[in-house]
C-alpha cells in the first residue's frame, strides 16, 4: 500500500511530462496574447465610458424633469413680500425734536 501513491504519482508526472513535451507554442504566441490583452481592455475602458456618460446623461434628465415638475405657485416662501419704505439712514446719535 505504500508503494501505490508514490506509483500513481510517478505515472501522473510521467503522463504530464510526456503532454508537455508535446506542447510546441508558435513563435508569436505571446504577441497573439498580449495583443488579445491589450483589445480587451480597451474594449472595457471604453465600456465603461460609455456607462458613465450615460448614467450622467441620465441623472441630468431625471433631474431636469424633477425641476419642470413644480408647480407655478411658490412653495417655500408663501407669505407676502413686505413693502419697505425708503427712509434715509438716521445717525446713531438723532434724537427727535422736541
């Protein structure tokens, strides 16, 4: 029983020795690669560009609309405007006439 593992994994190791040995790579297999890399990050670069102009295209429609949706009166500041008068600015020290 001892034997057995160390067996198995020399025929293991044999077996992938053998299928290793039979991979031959092309010469340009790492350009091919690096060059697929390069493609798809700029494919997700440009994705997510994409997404964000128009998640903020959409939030300024969203927010545009809201604005529009208000009614004509004011709701904030209903109370009547008060009418100031005109006086001059008095000194500190004016008192009125007796």
């Amino acid at each position: 029983m001892t034997n057995r593992p160390a067996n198995t994994e020399d025929r293991l190791r044999e077996t992938l020795d053998a299928v290793a040995n039979g991979v031959r790579p092309t010469p340009d297999a790492y350009r091919h690669a690096r060059r697929e890399w390069i493609r798809r990050e700029r494919r997700r670069r440009i994705i997510l560009a994409i997404l964000v102009a128009l998640v903020f295209a959409v939030a300024d429609a969203i927010g545009l609309w809201a604005l529009n949706q208000t009614p004509d009166t004011p709701t904030i500041f209903n109370d009547p405007i008060p009418v100031r008068q005109n006086q001059p600015p008095r000194p500190s020290n004016w008192l009125p006439r007796p």
